[in-house]
C-alpha cells in the first residue's frame, strides 16, 4: 500500500486565500486593516528569515505588519517597553516575539507580558491553560499544532475515538498537539527522551504526530497500517547533490514510512508552510476580537 501524501503547501494555499478574503471584506466594511507586530531581537539568520518569511506572507494577504529590529543585548525591561507599547496601539492586532531569545533574557516573563487578546502565536499561559482544561477555549492556538489539527481534519482523518501518539513533549509543538488532540476525542499518548519502547506505542497508533527533531527516526516497520503520520520535524541530511550541501528531512523515514501508513505529510512541503498559514488566521482573528471589542 503506497499512502496518500496530505499536501501541506496546497492546504496552506487554501487557507492563505480564504484569510485574503476575509482581510479584503473586513477592509471594504469597516476600513479596517489586521496589522501583525514582529520583534526580532538580534541578528541570528534562521530567526531573521524566519521573521521575513512572516512579513511577506503577511503582505500577500493584506495584513500590514510592523517589524521591530532590536540589538542582541537589549534589557528585558527595555523590551518589555516595546511589548507594552504594541499591547497599547490599536493598529497592532497580533504581536509575534521571534523565539529563542538571547539568554540573558527572561523568555517566559516576555511571553506573559503580551496583551492576551494579541497573543497570535498561543504561546501565553493563560492561553496554553485553557487549552489544557476542559470546557475552556484558548483565544489563539499555538500556530504549529494549529497547523496539524488542519492537516488531520483535511485529510479525513477521524480523530475522535482514535489511537493518537504525539512523539515530542515541548510547549511549542509536542504538549499542546496532545492537548488539542484529547480536546478532539482521541486517546493520546506521550512520548518522550525517556520512553522505553517507542515502537511499542507507535504500532498501536491510528495517528502518529512526530515531533523530536531526530531526523528519519520513525521507520514503517514502527507504524500500523492504514495510519495517518503527521511529521512536524525539520532537520538537514547530508546531500552532496544539492548547492548548499544537504536537504531537509522529517523526523519519519519518508520512504518505508509511505508503504505503511494510510496517509502522511512529506517534509517540505508538509507542516511547514501551515505553521504560517495559522498565524495569518490567527492574526485575522485577533482583529475580528478588537472589532468585536469597540
Ligand atoms: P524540542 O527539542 O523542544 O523537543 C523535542 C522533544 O522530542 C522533547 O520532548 C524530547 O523529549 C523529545 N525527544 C528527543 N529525542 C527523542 C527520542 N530519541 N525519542 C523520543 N523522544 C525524543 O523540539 P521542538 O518541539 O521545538 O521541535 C521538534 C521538531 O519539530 C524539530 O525538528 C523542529 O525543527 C520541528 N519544528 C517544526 C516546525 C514547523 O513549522 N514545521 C515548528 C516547530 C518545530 P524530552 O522532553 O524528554 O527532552
């Protein structure tokens, strides 16, 4: 059996049009412009495409953004002044601090300093609480789980009732997938660094989310048939054919993973392009709350 490759860039597409079209209607009718506010605090690259990657999508769909460019050795009273200052303008709707920062800052205390009604990203406390608890919404969900709920539900896959592994347990990726996918009804399992038998858990699962950052580790020989596989990671294999040296590749063995599983997402091309199509949705619905709001 040869799976069904779930689309990530095409999905992505479709929601980036449908967000294009809400900014146009919410323009015609109210005059009124979703604006996005991205901090960037230093010059790392990856960080600084990151960010870029952000404002040019954000410009495709009409959204305006506001880039912050701050040096590496800012004070984090010093850039709490600029998150107060942005929770305080009304053209801001969304405010995205580029992470990691620098270590000498406190992360956490800047997280929770973000306006909740401006936390596109999802990654504020109160918000990651509600998604923990039963009967409460988040107002945002975090961008990449976002993204993998999409890709599920687009996919046909059923979740409710269904076997899910999430492998990975951060707070950006791995915890908050788990917490969506129990909202959905399925039955999760954890898994860690410290788990004894990986594909013990695996070969059991109707969905597997894989988020570890280990590249190529889940094979098809760890995987249940007819499965759906949701690979988040992103890492470099070496690939002497390529100008820069390597290519990227999943945390799943593409190649036996797609003799096994029912469907899965390729890496590019897969989760990738979501976690941004999420934030530009998200973005969209902080300014639907502030319209809402006045
Ligand atoms: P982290 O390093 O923060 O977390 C990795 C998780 O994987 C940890 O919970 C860790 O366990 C677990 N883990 C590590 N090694 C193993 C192993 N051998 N067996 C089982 N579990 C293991 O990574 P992130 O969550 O930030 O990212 C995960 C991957 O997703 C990365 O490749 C990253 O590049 C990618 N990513 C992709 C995004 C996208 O848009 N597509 C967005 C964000 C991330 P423990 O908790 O015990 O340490």
């Amino acid at each position: 059996m040869t799976a069904k490759i779930i689309n990530g860039q095409e999905i992505a597409a479709e929601i980036q049009a449908e967000v294009q079209e809400a900014v146009e209607a919410m323009q015609a009718k109210y005059g009124y412009v979703p604006g996005l506010a991205t901090v960037l605090v230093g010059e790392d690259p990856a960080s600084s495409t990151y960010v870029r990657m952000k404002q040019k999508r954000c410009a495709e769909v009409g959204i305006r953004s506001i880039g912050h460019s701050l040096p590496a050795d800012i004070t984090q009273g010093d850039l709490e002044k600029v998150v107060a200052d942005l929770n305080a303008d009304p053209e801001v709707n969304g405010i995205l601090v580029q992470l990691p920062l620098p270590s000498h800052l406190d992360e956490e205390a800047v997280l929770n300093s973000i306006d909740l009604g401006k936390d596109v990203d999802g990654f504020h406390p109160v918000n990651i609480g509600r998604l923990a608890m039963k009967g409460r919404d988040p107002l945002f969900i975090p961008c990449t789980p976002y993204g993998v709920m999409v890709l599920l539900e687009k996919s046909g896959t059923q979740i409710s009732g269904a076997e899910a592994v999430v492998l990975g347990r951060s707070n950006i990726v791995g915890l908050p997938v788990a917490m969506l996918l129990q909202k959905a009804n399925a039955t999760v399992t954890i898994c860690h660094s410290r788990t004894k038998d990986l594909a013990a858990h695996t070969r059991n699962a109707d969905i597997v989310v894989a988020a570890i950052g280990r590249r190529e580790m889940v094979t098809g020989d760890m995987l249940k048939p007819g499965s759906t596989v949701i690979d988040v990671g992103i890492n470099q294999k070496e690939d002497p054919t390529k100008k820069r040296g390597y290519r990227l590749v999943g945390d799943v063995d593409f190649d036996s993973a797609k003799e096994v599983a029912g469907a899965i997402t390729p890496v590019p091309r897969g989760v990738g392009p979501m976690t941004i199509a999420m934030l530009l949705k998200n973005t969209l619905h902080a300014a639907d709350l502030a319209l809402a709001n006045n």
